[in-house]
C-alpha cells in the first residue's frame, strides 16, 4: 500500500502545528470570500501569492487548499439566504436553496449543503488520493506530442464548453495567449511583444497579470456599479436537519459526488456542469416531484455535493498533469512555477511530500469546513453587511502590495493599472475571465511542447501526429468544435424531437437572470450556462 | 405643509412611524415616509423589502391618510437624506425613532438622530421603542 504510507505521512505533515494553523486560516478565508460574490477562490490565492513566498511551500499550498474548498463552502450560504450566487459554481444550489430558504426551512438547507459537502469533499479526495498516482503512472509515457495536443483539448474544451458564447471565449482565449507570449522566445532570443521596452524582456508576471484581472478589474466593476438596492438576508438559526432530511439527502449526496468528480478530473470539467446535471437528475428520480421549484431538498443536496466534488476532481489533472481546468488551479498552478516547482507528471516523484501533505490538509479542511460551516453558517452571511468601499480599498491595497512586491519596480504597477482596465472591459463585455488566465499560464507551456514535437520531427508537423493518443485527442478536439454545427443541424431537421427530448429546467435563468443581480461578474468567471457536451 | 417620518423595519422605527401616523391625523397634513440606504454594502437590514412597504402602504391607505412613501439609494446616508426630504417640502415636522446608543458607538459611527436634530429647520419629534 504505497498510496497508504505515502497518505500517512502527508497527514503526519500537514498535522504539525504551524500547518494545522494555515489549514484553519485558508479555510476562514477561503469561506469569507466564498460568501461574498464577485470575490472568489482564485483571486484571494492570486493576492496571497506574493505574501506567501516567504513561507515553506507546504505550508503554502495547504492555505490554498484550504481557501479553494472553503470557497465552496462558502458560495452555498449567500445563494440559499440571499438567491445570490456567490460563486458561478453555486448557481443550481440557489434554485432550491432560496425556495427552502424563504418557506422557513434555510436551516436544513444549510444542513444538507455543508454535510453534502463534507460528504462528496472526503469522497472526492480519496478519489484524488487514488487516481492521481495511476494518471501519473500513464502520463509519464506521454510524449510531447500527447502532451500538446491534451493541452489544446483542455483550452478548446473550457473555451468553447463552457460559457455562453463562443466568440467570446475564443477572444479572451486570444488575449490570454497574447499576454503570456510577451517576452524573450526561449528557443531563438528573439524578443515579441515588447514594443522595445526592455523591462517587457522578461514577460508579464503571473502574479501581476492575475491580480490585475482578478482584483484590480473587480474593484473597477463594482466601483462602477457600486449603487443597488440592497438586499435583505433570510434570518435563520443553527443549521440542522431532521430525520426525513437526512432519508432524503443521502442519495442526492452520493448521486452528486459521481457527477461531480470526473467533470472536474476532465479537462472541460469546471463544477458548473455536474452541479446541472445533478440538479437534473435529482428532479426526475424525486419521490417528491412536486416540491421542485418550490424547495425541494434533493435540489440542494445533490448541487452542493457535485460542486466539491468537482473541486476534488480538478486537483487530479492539476497534480498529475500540470494541467490546471479552473481558474484556482491555474492560479495555484502558478504558484508551483514561483516556487520553483516544475508541474507535470514529475510533480509526484519530486515532490511527493508536498503533493501528498497537500492531498491530507484537503480531509483536514473538509472537516474544519464542516466544524466551521455549520453552527456558523448565519454569522458568516453578516460579512454581506460590510459596506464595499471599504472591502474593495482594502483588496486593492493587496493587489498593489502583491504586483510591486514581486519584482519591486514601478513599472508592474502600470502593468496592473492597464490590464485591471483590460479586466474591467472584459467584465463589460461579457468576456469570460478563465479562458484568460488559463491562456497566459498554459500559453508557454503548449508553445514548449509544440517547439519540442517539432524540434523532434526536424520541423515537420506530421510528427504532431506521431503519438496514437495525440490522434485521438485530435479526432475528440474536432469533434468538440464541430458538434455545435451538428446538433444544429439535426435540430433543424427534426424540430419537435430535439426540443422534446432535451430536459432544459428554465429554472436556472432564475437567480442570475432576475432582479437580484444580473450584473453580478460570477457569470463572467465561467458562466453556467451548460450546452449539449461531448465529453471525451 | 407635510410632516416627514424616517423609517427603519425596526421597533424604533415602528414607533416613529406610528407617532407619525398620529401626528398627522391630528393636523390632518400629509405623511412622507422615508426609508434610505447609501446602497454600498450588498446587504442591508435598514432598508424595507417590498412586503414591508406594501403593508405600509396599506395601514397608511386604510387610515385615509395622504402619504408618499419614498426609498432613496443615492449614497447618502440617513440624516441627509431625511433633512433633504425636510427642506424640499417644508415640512413642518420631523419624525425620527431613537436607539439606545453607547457613547463610543456613537464616536465611531456617528449618530443619524443627533444630526437630524441638530440640523433640521424644523421641530423634530424623537420618540423611542415600545
């Protein structure tokens, strides 16, 4: 039993007492911004990068695991109490959640979404525990020929799968892969991108480029949307949940987690599908139909359960692959490189007591998270009260803190200013902000193993083709990229069938697209808005 | 002539708008309620949701009263928005419900009610909860 010994010694690590301490500040925070929407798990990763250079990487990477869970955590509380999502991945939850919430039963579902939670994260993490080693165990027979095509398929897969509209992926794809050209070609010395300013020589920090995006762009959205009618939450007591609850969310649960983890493991993955589909399902194998839109438990439980899970599922491509499918794992993706950490197949053998102290503080956190979550759930909803301008200023103190501290030189704080004003026009247009990020930290890497494969084949690109699985990635990258076109075209020939046949709840247009807060950039992160998916 | 009332769903605000109520059956003017928010933070207790201000507005409709029921979100805070309301209608009373405040409390947020009162052109009837 390696992966045992292995486990147990990553839980000997992350157990000792200064690890334990940032378990239980990553997962505070990951809930703080979790609950607030607009602020999310990877810009709170993106902010602390800096701050954390000074730390062993361990004890790093268990703060961010802690945040990145607790995000989920928290995102469930502000969509059932206040029918805002506060995180795109919580979107299903507020269907039910608010329903229940408003018939005098937010207690429950409180109840049903931390345990749910706790339920699908364990799940999901022995699940990450085993898969990772065997994904890895096959990875490290993949060329990089495989590899570049597996990396086309990831940013394809998110750009075009996920969001509501193509072109707009496909733009901020651009933009992102422009941005992370910028610099010094490492093959040639040839300098791109650089407009002759020496200091762009370098390339644009990930730090700074994320930051910028993240918080920067945030701050200048909401400074610019800053007045609203305000809200009022749901007052509610300690969660529990009766016997008849518990008959009914245990299935959803289980049900969830199954969605959950091999949407996030995908390269399209992202938790706002399997939470979709979970929702689905849960409403056709109901024992009460008729509660659905009207707060039906199993609409909550089994949501909440797929989207950790799915948080699970993203760690295994992200550890075993260095291939990051959400914008947290690309941020913590980056993080690994500041550290001096390579990503990749490799990560396990060279890092092992990092990899696996990191899996063990995900249990240690999914249990913190329960503790925490559920006799507190109500005092977290009151960080909604404080007023934004104070949030935002202190944010963009980090934000500036961070971006100069990483290279100390003034010319990164214009970096900030100008791609913050990119990040706010993005939020303006409805460009989605992952296809992005995943731009700028995949962009060098698939340039690498392009100019590998063809170093290899001396320039000829048939060697892109000279790996069986590269071929098949190949055949399933344009089957994803013609599919839309397809589907259309049978829909157009047999009108009555597809519109019968395809169950669309119109529900989830509710929270999001109602009067609540339709301007909430929670969708511009990664928009749920599912459509028909080949999934490789 | 309109007699002003600052509204919160609170138990001093409740009372204020009942004193408010009285005041202007008595003189028979009109009642202009105000409940404001500056509208900065994403929740606020003190600002009445839909279902507080429909029931409001019946109370005030049953009682034969004529009224105005207004929810400014500009940014302001409270005070101002009350003395505003005063001052565009000249009105000829004030109304505002008072909390029991600690000192230091009031050093660091400071007080609607005592600026009100302090600069309203009119009389300013306080009153406090049940």
């Amino acid at each position: 039993m390696d992966v045992w010994s292995s486990l147990m010694d990553g839980f000997a690590t992350a157990l000792t007492p200064m690890n334990f301490l940032y378990a239980v500040i990553g997962v505070l925070l990951g809930t703080a911004v979790g609950v607030l929407p607009g602020l999310g798990p990877a810009m709170t990763v993106a902010l602390l990068l800096p701050v954390t250079y000074a730390l062993e990487p361990t004890s790093a990477f268990i703060m961010f695991a802690g945040i990145y869970y607790g995000g989920m955590y928290g995102g469930s509380t502000t969509s059932i109490l206040l029918n805002t999502p506060g995180e795109s991945s919580s979107v299903v939850t507020a269907i039910e959640g608010n329903k229940m919430a408003k018939a005098g039963r937010a207690a429950q579902a409180l109840a049903t979404a931390a345990i749910g939670s706790f339920v699908a994260g364990t799940i999901g993490t022995a699940l990450l525990a085993v898969c990772a080693p065997v994904v890895v165990e096959f990875a490290v027979s993949l060329g990089a020929p495989s590899y570049f095509s597996i990396m086309v398929l990831a940013l394809l897969a998110v750009t075009a799968v996920l969001g509501s509209s193509r072109l707009r992926g496909f733009a901020s794809l651009g933009l992102g892969l422009a941005i992370g050209l910028v610099g010094l070609d490492v093959v040639t010395g040839q300098a791109r991108l650089t407009f002759g300013v020496p200091l762009l020589a370098d390339g644009l920090d990930i730090v700074v480029v994320a930051v910028a995006i993240f918080a920067v762009g945030e701050a200048l959205w909401v400074a610019a949307h800053l007045r609203r009618n305000p809200l009022q939450i749901i007052p509610v007591g300690r969660p529990w949940m009766g016997k008849q609850d518990w008959k009914r969310s245990w299935k959803p649960w289980l049900r969830g987690t199954a969605y959950g983890f091999p949407f996030g493991a995908l390269p399209a993955g992202g938790a706002e599908i399997p939470t979709f589909l979970s929702y689905v399902t849960e409403k056709r194998l109901s024992k009460h139909p008729e509660e659905f839109g009207k707060g039906a438990i199993e609409g909550v439980a089994g949501p909440e359960a797929a989207n950790n899970a799915a948080a699970a599922g993203t760690l295994t491509p992200m550890l075993a692959l260095g291939l990051p499918t959400n914008a947290t794992a690309a941020v913590m993706l980056a993080a690994f490189t500041s550290y001096g950490i390579q990503p990749g197949p490799q990560l396990f053998s060279s890092q092992g007591p990092l990899v696996w102290a990191l899996i063990a503080s995900l249990f240690i956190g999914n249990l913190l998270l329960l503790l925490i979550n559920l006799p507190l759930a109500p005092m977290w909803a009151k960080l909604l009260q404080i007023p934004r301008p104070y949030l935002y200023a202190g944010i963009l103190f980090f934000a500036t803190l961070g971006a100069y501290s990483v290279n100390l030189q003034a010319f990164d704080l214009v970096l900030l200013l100008a791609l913050g004003a990119l990040g706010f026009m993005m939020r303006r247009f409805g460009l989605p902000v992952l296809p992005l990020i995943l731009g700028v930290i995949l962009g060098p890497r698939i340039e690498k193993q392009l100019r590998q494969t063809l170093q290899l084949s001396a320039g000829d690109p048939a060697g892109l083709f000279s790996e069986p699985i590269a071929v098949v990635i190949y055949i399933i990258v344009a089957i994803i990229l013609v599919w839309p076109f397809i589907f259309k075209l049978i829909r157009r020939n047999r009108p009555a069938l597809a519109t019968g046949g395809v169950a669309t709840p119109s529900a989830p247009e509710a929270p999001s697209g109602s009067s609540a807060h339709p301007d909430l950039p929670v969708h511009s992160e990664s928009s749920a808005r599912p459509e028909k998916k080949e999934t490789p | 002539m309109t007699i002003v009332v600052g509204y919160v769903p609170t138990p001093e605000g409740e009372a204020a708008l009942t004193q408010a109520i009285h005041e202007a059956r008595k003189s028979n003017t009109r009642l202009l309620v105000i409940n404001s928010s500056k509208g900065d933070a994403l929740v606020d207790n003190r600002y009445a949701q839909d279902s507080d201000i429909q029931s409001i507005e019946d109370r005030l409709a049953t009682q034969g009263i004529d009224h105005v029921i207004k929810q400014p979100v500009r940014g302001h805070d409270a005070a101002a928005e009350v003395l505003d309301a005063a001052e565009e209608n000249n009105a000829e009373l004030i109304v505002i419900g008072l909390r029991r405040r600690t000192p230091v409390g009031k050093l660091i947020m400071g007080s609607v009610s005592q600026r009100i009162l302090l600069e309203a052109d009119c009389p300013v009837l306080a009153v406090k909860a049940g």
